[in-house]
C-alpha cells in the first residue's frame, strides 16, 4: 500500500505532518521548490462541494458532435 504524507524538512531532519501506523516503512522523499509566493490550497472551495444538477440528457450521434 502506497501513502502519501506532507512534512518539514528542516536541519537535517524530516517531521511529519502525520502520524503514521507503522514502526518500519521504505520511503521515497521528494523536495518541492519554495512556494515562491503562491497560495495553497489547505481546505477544498465550497464551490467544488456543490452537486452538479443534470436537468437534461440528449444523445448524439458521433456526425452531431463533430458538427458542434
């Protein structure tokens, strides 16, 4: 099984935003590039919460969609 965990790395030392349910794990760490100034996202917008309402489902023929 495969998990991902963010961390610190800082003096040396990697700490874990996480706390894992294993004493001995094989791990793969990756170093990202500073933020640089850009926002990141820590929750999910409300906007992609909100169920798409279908009201209306039409077929197509493969011919009608190339003409769109």
């Amino acid at each position: 099984m495969l998990k991902t965990v963010t961390g610190i790395y800082e003096n040396g030392r990697v700490q874990l935003n996480e706390r894992l349910d294993r004493k001995h794990a094989r791990v793969i760490v990756t170093f990202l590039d500073d933020d640089n100034g850009l926002k990141t996202m820590s929750s999910i917008p409300a906007c992609f919460k909100k169920p798409v309402v279908v009201t209306h489902i039409e077929r197509f023929t493969r011919e009608e969609l190339h003409e769109r």
